[in-house]
C-alpha cells in the first residue's frame, strides 16, 4: 500500500486520471485494499483468475487468503530486462536479473527501497549469499569477465564468463567483484552449502546444462563422454571450495560424477529385491538359450520379436531354409553387440550410459546431511554429509516428469518435493487442456533413504494460452506442526499449499494477475517466491517485485500466522534450506490447539478448557505463569492417550513445557 | 526458460493503446516509473522499448537461420507423433507423444512469433511430415536427424510393437539431429548473443537430451518385452 503514500506517484495518478478518457481510467499501481478475512474452508468459484483483464503493469489481480503489500518496479536499467531468482541477507532481498543483480531494502516490506543497482549482465544470475559473500551464476555465451554489456561474439574468448561470479558485500551499496570460477558449462544454477563442521570455507555445488566450452576457451574442458575420456565435462557437478578469508582463492575442489552407473528404473527405483529378480530372468533366459544383450547400462533378455527376424536373416545369408541351426544362433550371438550398438550408438551428447549429464538445480539441507537434486529425468537424493564428496543414494524417475527442476525437503526432512519444469518455463502448461501430473510436482516420502511416491500437485486455476505457466520456485512456509509452502508458476502466479497430508495436497491462498499481453505470450510471471521473515517475496520477471502477507483464513489461523513469525531468519538461500525451530511462546501453544480443533483431536470442550487455561496463564508472571503452564502441560500430556491426533497433543505438551520453562 | 524482452515493450504498447478501442494513444494510462522521473505516457513506453532494444544483443543470421530450420524439424516430429493413436502404440508410447506434441507445438509457436517479430519470413509448419522433401514452396533443406520420406512410409506402415520399436528409434534420431544443431548455433562466431535466443536453444537442448535418454530406456523396455501371446 505503499505506492500511495508516495507523492510523486500521487501527481502520476492524478496527471493519468486528468488525461485519460473517463471510460479508459488508468489503474493504479496499487490498488487492492485488504480484503475482508475469509474463514471459509471452500475456495472461492468461480476462480477469480479465470480471465483477469492483460497488462504489464495494469494486469487485473486475483488474492485469496493473502494480500499485496507492495508492488515494486525494477530500476531503469533493470526494466525490460528478466529478472530472475532471489537472495535475502539481514533487511534485504538481492534479486538477479539479466543485466546484473538488484538490492532491495525491505526494512518496510510496504516500501522496498533499492539499495543497489549493480549492472553486470549475466544470464540468469542466479544468486546466493553467504556472510558477506554473494554469488552469481553465469550461463549464457555473453557473460564478460569485465561486466560489459556488449556480449562475446568470437566462440573462443578470453573475455568470457562462464561460471560463478564472487562479490564482497560488507558495503552492500558498493560491492566488489572479488572473484571468478570459470566451469566448463557455466552456471545455470548454484547451491551454497554451508557445512555445519567447517566454519573456514564454504561451498557451492555448481549446475551447468548448457554447452561444454571449447577447450581452447576453458583449458580441460572435455567434451567427450567419459567412456572416451575420464576427464569429461559431462556427467559430473563441480564443487567450487570458498575460503571465507579469501574469497578470491575460490576453486573447483572436485568434480563428483554423483550419475555413475544409475540406470532408471520405469517409475519409483528399483528395490534390491528387483535386481535379485533381474539376475534370476537373465540367467533362466540364458538357461533355456535365449538371446541376451547388455545395452543402456544392463544385460537383458531380448524379445524374440527382435531377434526371430535377425535369425531369418542369417538362414537366408547362407541360402538355408526352415529353422536357423545351432550355427545360427552361434552367428547371432557373437554379432549382438554389434548390432546393440547400432541401435544405441554412444553420442558426445547422450554418451553410452544413460542418465543425466547435469542437475538443473540443488537443494541441501544440511540439518539433515541430505540434498535433493533435480538432474534432468531424475530426482535424486544425495548424502551431503562430506560437502567435497555428495554421494547418490537414491533416485526416482516418473514418467509423468519431463524435466526435474528443483526440490524443497518438508521441516523434519521425512518428505522431498519435486518440481517438473516442463517446456522450461517458458510455455503456456496450465491450459485447461494440460494434464495435472505434467508440469506439475511430484511428493515423495523417504523412508529408510528411499523415496517413495505420494501424489501430485499442480497449480489448480486453468491458464490462458499466452501465460507461460509450470511448477518453479518456491519454500518452506514455517507455519509448526505442519508443511505449507509457496511457489511461483510463473504467469499463473503464486499458489500456497499444504502437503502435511502427502496424498492430498490442498492449495490454501493464491495471487494471480492477467497475462502481460492478450495477444500473444509475453514475458512475465513470478520467477520465484519465498517466505523471507513473515513475509513472502516475489521476483516478477517483467514487473519488479511483489511482497505479500498471508492472511488468517479456516486453513490457517492467526495464531499459526504469529507462530511463524516468530521464526527469523539472519539470511536465506532458498537452495540451501535451513531448518526451522520456534521459540517458545503462546502462539506457538494455540497454532497446535487450533491444529487439534480441526483434526478433532481434542474434543470440543477439551480445547475450550485448554484455550482457557492458557489465556489464564498468559495474564499471569513469574511462579504463577509457570504453575499454571506446568498444570496445564501435565493434563496435556494425559490427553494424548486418548486423541486420535496423539502426535500434534504431544507437540503442543513439549510447547507448554518448553512455554513454563521460560 | 524462454523470453521474450521484446514482448515487455509490444505489451506496453499494446497496454497503452489496446483495450480501449477509438482512444488515441495520448489518453491511454500512464507508465509511472519509480525510480526515474516523470514522463508523459507514450513517451514511457517508447523509452522503456528502447531501454530493452539496446538491452538485446543483435541477433544474427545463423540465429535466423535456426528458427527457421527448426520449424520444419519441429513439424516433422508433430507428424510422427500424430501416427501414435492410429498405429496401435503403447501406453508409455502414447504418453511421450502427447509431450511431444504439446512441447513441441508450443515451441514452434515461440519460433515463429520470433521471426514476426524482426520481420522475417516464417515458415509454415505444416510442411514437414510425410512429404518432406516432396512439398512445394517451401525449403526443403532436410535438417540433421530428419526422416527420409522413406523412413516416414516405414513408420506409417508399422503397428503395435513394431511401432513403438521404429517410433522410438526414429525419434532418437530426430532429436539427435536437433541437439546437434543447438551445438552448431553455439559455435558459430556472434550467434546466440541474443537472449531469447540463447535460452530457447539451451531449452531445446536440455529437454531433448533428457527426452533422449528416457526414449532410450524405452526401447530398451522395448527390445526385451516379453512376446505378446
């Protein structure tokens, strides 16, 4: 709301109202008041982002359950120019765009302030910090080490960037390139890893899917799949080791080929049973003669429909008739592989093993030692644990994916998320005529350092077909007790969801604006939106940066909206995930009475006598307060026995204990 | 991801002049700009488009060239994937295609308004398929990983395993020859400075080398079926 205060905007609105024609009034920049508070469990239908009105900065706007404090324009250099994904260190958030990077103060989320405008174009300028280090991704073929704008025609060029950019932010208005590490495919993404056991480095996974640079350019630089040369580029991350008190000395300090032998399974991985049973196939096969031949990374049993014909082919070479013979077969065996690979011929970009040759994304958590990769046709999980070393283990495929993008792991760790960004972002996918599971996300369980498949989730308002629309980025949410987050679809907006019930995610708060142009598809969409210290930040390609503010509704309550505030955060990299934990307070006890009111967990006058108890407890201090809580936990405790929601009793015993011990 | 810098300022444009039929350009709304100073409407959109003019690198003839030849690749692959539903494929077949064609379609939709938008010729992208190199009008430059017409007949005369079997095989080839092309666009001297270029092509690229490797599973899952009774 913000906008408004400011009077020069105000002058704007009025010189628009006075040269506009009173049937074509100008909107605002700002115009949606805060809604009145709906506590209805029902989502509003029709869906009010079914046919919002086309602008670039006039598109009409559609919020449930949460409203917009402040819609922010990129500074002039920036305008017109993609702005990408986000960054947040202390009161600000760094935002990257095509040209360079933006530094907005949002000490007043209603009034982001940009800091810094630092002009150094790079695509996509994926960014990250860490103390008083900010990293940038470079990609494309016209990122200078010089930050000129002019591009880098010639194929083979010294004055290149591809990689990561390295800059000191003590002054945060006045960066300074203190570093490069040229990779060998760029960066399209890149994860900073803080390792909990070492305080003097730090480190960044770096993904890289584009072209491998000429050796000439970039010395080491392979091209080759390794099967031809052990040092390719392909089929590998890099692992860039940060030295905090000298960032300059940045390097790649490995290269894990995390890909080795993973072969995928059709859906959901392969158990040790599975291969057990491969093995026993393959050996009764061979029992009765029948043809097998190792392709695509293991031996298997050939179809007769494959091998009949090769063997007719044979009879007919030697001018025999009827069935092949026994030299035959002989013939046939020893010319398979050959044959194989004919049909699977190992190509400098697929190379003779399948899998993926690079992640597109990802996530660490180092709470937990895990990371999840999004590597092409696969999800992975990855032990962390040694940052120089990620070791696969475990891997998902779907059929319904076509290209995994990026992962956020649920609080306690016990579920990953996978995004599909289908047509790579930049294709209409929510058309009413998109299948949900394409595009989509897909939730997975762990169990036992497995990943098992729960459901999906894609973005429930049809779009239209000029709004690129598919799964991007999004976080966590630290509403306790349960996993709600938001995520960017780019021009279908945001969507909040809950997925603390995996098979049945629920989308419970949305913002969505019409597309940027009417007629045909325009760049534009939430890149990425996070939840950054009680607010959710949006970087809008095209139109700048969106802040809002969820608002209690029957999903969530306000005493769960002020348990989440409560959580702060002193800098945040949405790829490397941090693990949330709440501080002892009120809200924190009534966020889990109310969980309990809507699972019926308690019974109605079990909650009552519990809200009751701790209004009471809440007027009083010292000794009483805690005599009060102490009683009110012991009878807590009790209740767990007897609720069908004994785990969510139990968090709200520990709140009240942890609450009397203040 | 695909961008379109260009389409900020088209919107622009279109924001102050569409939606409001008969109203000359001098009424429409006016582009307030937070950070600079105020300028009359009109005049904000004209220098918003040439602040992402001179944002946008030139692109060159080897990108035009590109998008041009694409097209055509793209529409052979709608072509075959148009057989599926008539030619007895399977399951997974089918579930692949209609990606294929979805993704596909689109892309040829991206390419072509990319043409029209710096004024070149855009080829129609009906004129791949089943008679390419037989159509008329049209360049008929077979692009790398095409189908001969001979191996579109094999194709269309196939059924049921068969099917799956060259579609998948064809397929591979197809988009071999597409990934290869994205790798001779980014060694050519100046091509691919373009933005939307370079992220199109990288699109391209990474969802077809990932496509290649799951068909590649798939015919794999293919050649070791059981026999059907």
């Amino acid at each position: 709301m913000g906008f408004l205060h400011q009077p020069s905007l105000r002058t704007l609105s009025l010189a628009a109202a006075l040269l506009s024609a009173a049937a074509c009034a100008p909107v605002p920049a700002t115009m949606t008041p805060a809604p009145a508070v709906d506590m209805s469990t029902t989502p509003p239908s029709p869906d009010p982002r079914i046919g919002l009105r086309a602008g670039l900065h006039d598109a009409a706007e559609a919020a449930w359950n949460l409203r917009v404090l402040s819609r922010s324009r990129p500074p002039e250099r920036f305008a017109g120019v993609t702005n990408s994904d986000l960054a947040f260190t202390g009161n600000y958030a760094i935002q990257g765009n095509y040209n360079g990077y933006q530094v907005w103060d949002i000490s007043n989320p209603a009034n982001p302030r940009v800091a810094t405008a630092f002009y150094c174009p790079a695509s996509q300028s994926d960014v990250s910090v860490y103390k008083n280090l900010l990293f940038v991704s470079g990609e494309g073929l016209t990122g200078r080490l010089d930050c000129g704008g002019q591009g880098v025609a010639a194929p083979v060029s010294a004055e290149r960037l591809r990689g990561l950019r390295i800059f000191d932010i003590t002054d945060i208005r006045n960066p300074r390139n203190v570093g490069n590490v040229q990779t060998c495919r760029g960066s399209h993404t890149h994860t900073v890893l803080a390792d909990p056991r070492d305080t003097e480095n730090v480190y960044v996974y770096v993904s890289g899917s584009s072209g491998i640079r000429s050796p000439e350019e970039l010395p080491g630089c392979v091209a080759a799949p390794p099967s031809v040369d052990p040092n390719s580029a392909l089929f590998r991350i890099e692992v860039i080791k940060v030295p905090l008190a000298n960032p300059e000395r940045a390097a790649i300090v490995s290269s894990p080929r995390i890909f080795t032998d993973l072969v995928a399974p059709p859906r959901h991985g392969d158990t040790p049973g599975d291969i057990a049973a491969q093995q026993a196939e393959l050996a009764a096969a061979r029992a009765r003669g029948e043809f097998t031949g190792t392709f695509l990374g293991r031996e298997r049993v050939l179809s007769s429909r494959v091998t009949a014909p090769l063997l007719d082919s044979i009879v007919r070479a030697r001018n025999g008739r009827g069935n092949p013979t026994g030299a035959d077969s002989a013939a046939l065996r020893s010319a398979l592989p050959r044959i194989l690979a004919t049909m699977f011929p190992p190509s400098e970009n697929t190379g003779p093993q399948p899998g993926p040759t690079q992640c597109h994304d990802i996530t660490v958590y180092p709470a937990i030692g895990l990371a999840g990769g999004a590597c092409e046709g696969y999800g992975l999980l990855l032990d962390i644990r040694n940052p120089e070393n990620p070791v696969r283990i475990a891997a998902v495929a779907d059929s319904n994916f076509s290209y995994w993008h990026s992962a956020t792991f649920n609080n306690d760790g016990t579920k990953v998320l996978f995004s599909d960004e289908w047509g790579g972002g930049g294709q209409p996918k929510c058309r009413a005529t998109d299948p949900k599971e394409w595009g989509a996300n897909a939730i997975f369980a762990i169990v036992n350092g497995r990943m098992e498949f729960q459901s999906y989730y894609k973005l429930p308002a049809a779009q239209t077909q000029y709004e690129n629309c598919v799964a991007h980025n999004g976080s966590l949410i630290p509403i306790p007790g349960r996993d709600v987050m938001v995520q960017a679809w780019y021009q279908g907006g945001i969507s909040v969801f809950d997925w603390t019930d995996a098979r049945n995610p629920v989308e419970i708060a949305f913002h969505d604006r019409g597309p940027v142009d009417s007629t045909q598809m325009g760049n534009g969409g939430s890149w990425s939106v996070y939840w950054y210290n009680g607010v959710l930040v949006s970087s809008e390609i095209s139109r700048g940066l969106d802040i809002f503010q969820l608002q209690p509704s029957g999903f969530l309550s306000q005493n769960e909206l002020d348990a989440s505030r409560t959580v702060r955060l002193e800098y945040f990299n949405p790829q490397g995930q941090p693990r949330f934990t709440w501080p002892p307070s009120f809200a924190l006890a009534r966020a889990y009475v109310d969980q309990l009111e809507r699972s019926r967990g308690l019974p109605a006058t079990r909650i009552a006598a519990v809200r009751q108890a701790l209004q009471g407890a809440e007027s009083m201090s010292g000794a009483g307060r805690r005599t009060a809580l102490t009683q009110l936990q012991a009878q807590v405790s009790g209740d767990a026995a007897g609720s069908s929601d004994a785990a969510k009793v139990r968090m709200l015993s520990a709140a009240l204990r942890d609450l009397a011990a203040m | 991801m695909t961008f379109r810098i260009t389409m900020v300022a088209g919107a622009l444009l279109l924001a102050a002049t569409g939606g409001c039929s008969g109203s000359p350009r001098a009424t429409a709304p006016v582009e307030p700009v937070r950070t600079g100073p105020v300028h009359a409407q009109g005049q904000a959109a004209a220098i918003l488009r040439a602040r992402a003019d001179s944002a946008r690198l030139p692109y060159t003839a080897a990108d035009i060239r590109f998008m041009t030849h694409m097209i055509p690749h793209h529409a052979q692959a709608l072509e075959m994937a148009k057989l599926v539903p008539s030619h007895g494929a399977s399951a997974t077949v089918r579930t692949l295609a209609g990606r294929i064609l979805s993704g596909q379609q689109d892309e040829i939709a991206t390419m072509q308004q990319w043409l029209r938008d710096r004024q070149q010729p855009v080829p129609d992208a009906a004129a791949g398929g089943l008679h390419a190199g037989h159509g008329a009008g049209q360049e008929h430059t077979m692009m790398p990983g095409m189908l001969t017409h001979e191996q579109m007949t094999r194709l269309d005369a196939a059924r049921g395993w068969d099917f799956d079997r060259l579609f998948l095989t064809f397929m591979i080839q197809h988009h071999r020859g597409a990934v290869g092309m994205v790798d001779e666009l980014f060694s050519t001297h100046g091509a691919a400075q373009d933005e939307t270029i370079f992220k199109f092509a990288s699109d391209v690229q990474v969802d077809q080398r990932t496509e290649i490797a799951r068909m590649e599973r798939m015919l794999a899952d293919v050649l070791a079926a059981p026999d059907s009774p």
